[in-house]
C-alpha cells in the first residue's frame, strides 16, 4: 500500500513552550490509525499541524505525495484532509443541511448519500445545529468532513462526552467508512474501542511517538506505561 501521509520530525511550539519534539508517523492509503496517549501528550498538536492549522518550526508533512509543510489549512484540506475537529464545531444557526451544503466539494459523498448514510440527519434536515443532541452534532460533524469529499479522515475524539449507545454508533459508522476502504486517523483514548477498528496504534508520550503497532501487539506494560489513567 502507498504511503497517504506522513510526517518527519515535527517539532511544535506554543510559544517558548515546545508541544512536539520530533513527531515521526505515517499512514498508508486505506489505513485506520489511532493516535493514542494520556492527556496533554500531543495527539491535539500532531492532527492541527498536519492539517496545517498550526506552524511547525522543523519538521515536514508529507500527503498524498505532495510536501505540505508550509501549507495553508485550506490548501491542505482542498487536497483531501477532511478534519472532523474536537467539540464538533458546526455552525450552530445553520440547519443541519446549510452545515452539510457549506461544506460540498464534488465527489462521491452528496448531500443525499450523507444523509443516508445518517438517517437522523435527514430527519433533523431543517432544524439549527445548536438544538442537535450531541451524538448528533457529531454526526454531522462527520457529515460535513464527509461532504468534502477527503482522501484521509482525521477525527480528533469522536465520541468524547457521548452516551454509552450513541457511541456505539458514531463507531459502527467509522467502521462502515473502514469497510469502504477509507484511510482514517482516530485519536482516542478509549481504547477497547478502538481496537477492533485500528489496522495500528501509535502511542504518543511527551510529544513523541514511543510505540507503534497493530492494536493486539500491544501489551500490558505498553498500556499501563502510557494509556492507563
Ligand atoms: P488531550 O487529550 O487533553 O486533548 P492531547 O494529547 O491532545 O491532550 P495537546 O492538546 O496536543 O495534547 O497538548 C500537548 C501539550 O501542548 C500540552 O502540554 C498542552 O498543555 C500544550 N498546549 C496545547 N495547546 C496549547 C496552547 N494553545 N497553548 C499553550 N500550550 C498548549
């Protein structure tokens, strides 16, 4: 499998204060990776920088053949990076359509074929996002991602804050999408969740990659290291 993205040395500030101190990771095309760690570790910092929403000071980011480095966000999202962002952010006085129709670009995923894919988004069409539960406001955060057509959907803890079936289901759509053939990025921290879905993890511990593997590599010690609360 070719490689979709990747990222060498990528080095974060905030300031004085340094996030990311040399992020290596890749994904290949038609992969599902998570990005794991405890909090404050750098999965946040590493999807805003390879969505090109934040500067790197060293570092490249490499997608779909392509170095993105000093890319705009835009630019980086008219490539294919569909970005499904922490805190859903719709906007909250546009129905759910307008959400959906704002975020078109030519592809596959219509506005018909979101809303088939979630049938409660059809239902809840014409209602403003801001009277959406929660579970769907996510939905239709992944929606809109959807409706740009990406070549890579990130999602940066989709189902943080969500009831235990909504979750369900917000996972058993990700995992239709894995069974498209899509390449994914999930950052999570729930990881039963994830396992069944992630082809690999790669586990982030003060803003470096201390481990990757696919999920049943990973072992007790790993886990208690660097995912245990
Ligand atoms: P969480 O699971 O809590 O979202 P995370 O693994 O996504 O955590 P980041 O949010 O990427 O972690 O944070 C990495 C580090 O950068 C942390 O030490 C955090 O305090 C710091 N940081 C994040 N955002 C900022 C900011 N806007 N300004 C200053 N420091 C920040």
């Amino acid at each position: 499998m070719s490689t979709l993205l990747k990222l060498e040395g990528v080095q974060v500030f905030y300031g004085a204060s340094q996030a990311l101190f040399g992020v290596d990771l890749d994904l290949a095309e038609g992969e599902v990776l998570a990005l794991m760690g405890r909090n404050g570790m750098g999965k946040t910092t590493t999807i805003h920088t390879l969505c090109r929403m934040l500067p790197m000071r060293y570092g490249k980011v490499w997608f779909a053949g392509q170095d993105i480095s000093g890319w705009p966000s835009h630019r980086a999202a008219r490539l294919g990076i569909g970005l499904v962002p922490e805190g859903r952010r719709c906007f909250p006085n546009l129905s759910v359509t307008e959400n959906l129709i704002a975020a078109a670009r030519p592809g596959h995923w219509t506005l018909a074929r979101v809303q088939d894919f979630f049938p409660r988004l059809a239902e809840r069409r014409d209602q403003s996002a801001r009277t959406l539960s929660g579970g769907e406001q996510q939905m239709l955060a992944i929606g809109r991602a959807l409706m740009t057509n990406p070549r890579l959907l990130v999602l940066d803890e989709a189902t943080e804050g969500l009831a235990p079936t909504i979750r369900r289901e917000i996972w058993a759509a990700i995992g239709a999408l894995k069974g498209e053939g899509y390449s994914i990025l999930l950052v999570d921290k729930a990881l039963s969740e994830i396992k069944p879905l992630a082809d690999r993890c790669a586990i982030l511990a003060r803003g470096e990659v201390v481990w990757t593997g696919p999920p049943a590599a990973l072992d007790a010690e790993v886990e208690a290291r660097h995912l245990g609360v």
